[in-house]
C-alpha cells in the first residue's frame, strides 16, 4: 500500500487536530470567562462525537465482501459466466454484475472499489480524507462525522467572529491572530463539508447512494429500495449495520451476457 494514500487521511486528522487544540487553547478561557458559557464542556464533547465518528468511519470494515475460493471455480473457466444476472426485487427488475476479481455476482447496490480492490455492501463511495470506503458498515458514522464536524466548525467560527468584534484594538496580538487564521480557515473549508452533509442529507431522505445518484442508477425507473423518507432516515440512521435479517423476497429471472437485456436500474 503506497504511503500516498494516507496523505490525504493525515492532513485531515492534523487540520482537525491543530485547529480545534488552538481554539481551546488561545480562545477558550478567555470566552469562558467572558461570557460564562460552559465551552469547554460543550465544544469538547462536540470534538469527542466528531473524533469518534471520524475514527470509526476510518478504521471500521465498510462492508467488505470476501472474494470467491479458487476451489469453487478451479474446474470451471470464470470468463464464461454470464456477465449479468437479472433478479426482480418487489416489481422492479435489476441486473447483477459479475465481478472478475472477486469471482462472484454483485449484489445488489454492492460494487467493487479499484483503490481498495474489494467489492463493498451497498457501495457510497471511497473516501480519500478518511482512507476507506464508505458503504454499509461505517455510513452513518461517516454522516455523523460530516454532521458535527458542521456544527463544530460553524460555532467556532460564531465564536472567533465574537472575539475579534471585541478586539478590534489588539489584532496583532497572538489570541487575534489564531482567531482571525480559524476564520480564514474555516470560511475556506465549511462550504464543501457543509454542501456535503447537506448532499448526504438528501441521499438518506431517497435511500440513494452516492455512487447510484452519480451515476444515475434510477432515471430509468423507480428505485426499489426507497421506503419513505421516515423509513429512510431511522433505517439508516439507527438500524443495525449489517444487512438485514429478513430481506425482500428476490428472485432470479434470467441471466444475460449482454448489457442490453433486459431494461432495468443497473447496478455497478
């Protein structure tokens, strides 16, 4: 694994790191005291949720699925496997992939990840900031992670703007200056990772995927896995993080070594 791929990872953790330890450090007491509001009780078990996602979201298995014995195909060539499956799931028809690293059909929303070399259950997309792919198993930390990394970054914004507003005389001095660099920082930052909660926001709300909304997985039909925007959000949100127990009901219709056929929501 090339070291490359951790830069991304690293300098997310530094900026997290070095600008939330500047704020307490430089601004902290001095807004405490000032305006006798608990901040370092509130924003520290604000960092603690958003280092704890980030950390879960980074380290936990996204939903790796392991790669076909070579036992099971020795005897057979995989190059003859029909490159689709077709499988009705309710009233809509969806294709299955094969896949010819791992040696078996996707299922459905799975798809494999060229920078990690795995096929993830219910594929997002892979993150370079956090170094793995988001899909079934750390998705909802991933979006709780965007969720108060959003609110940590808006209050200290709020709060760096407030003690400027009272230091317009001293702005040369070191608690000025390591205000004014978090403002500049964050208003440069705040706005893709904000636009991006907001995007992941509505992903749950229609039980979309990333990879599936860039794609355009649905335009031509409905998305079989929509439930309701309720539904949506709590399944996602507070349901477990393997695949369910009990699934609908699939089943195999025919299977198909072309693209074109039969129509229905293709599934990578």
């Amino acid at each position: 694994m090339s070291f490359v791929r951790f830069i991304p990872a690293l300098a997310a953790w530094a900026i997290l790191l070095v600008s939330t330890s500047a704020f307490f450090i430089y601004l902290g007491p001095y807004l405490q005291e000032k305006y006798h509001f608990p901040i370092f009780v509130v924003h520290g078990v604000v960092t603690f949720f958003t280092v704890a996602n980030f950390l879960l979201a980074e380290f936990m298995d996204p939903g790796r699925l392991s790669r076909a014995d070579p036992d099971e195909y020795k005897d057979e060539d995989p190059q003859k496997a029909p490159y689709i499956r077709v499988v009705q799931i309710d009233d809509t028809t969806v294709r299955m992939k094969w896949c010819v690293t791992c040696q078996f059909y996707r299922p459905p929303r799975c798809s494999h990840c060229s920078v990690c070399g795995d096929c993830i259950e219910t594929f997002d997309h892979h993150c370079p900031w956090i170094n793995n792919c988001i899909g079934q198993g750390n998705y909802r930390h991933f979006f709780f992670f965007l969720v108060s990394l959003s609110i940590h970054m808006i209050t200290i914004f709020a709060w760096c703007i407030l003690y400027i507003l009272n230091h317009k005389e001293k702005l040369k001095e070191t608690n000025s200056i390591v205000a004014l660099t978090l403002i500049v920082l964050i208003f440069f930052l705040c706005w893709p990772i904000i636009g991006l909660t907001i995007f992941h926001i509505l992903l749950i709300s229609r039980n979309r995927t990333t990879n599936e909304q860039m794609t355009g997985k649905y335009k031509a039909g409905e998305n079989p896995f929509n439930e309701g925007c309720f539904t949506n959000c709590a399944y996602t949100l507070c349901g477990p993080h393997l695949p369910r127990c009990k699934h609908k009901k699939i089943s195999n219709t025919s299977a198909s070594s072309t693209l074109g056929d039969p129509k229905g929501p293709e599934l990578v």
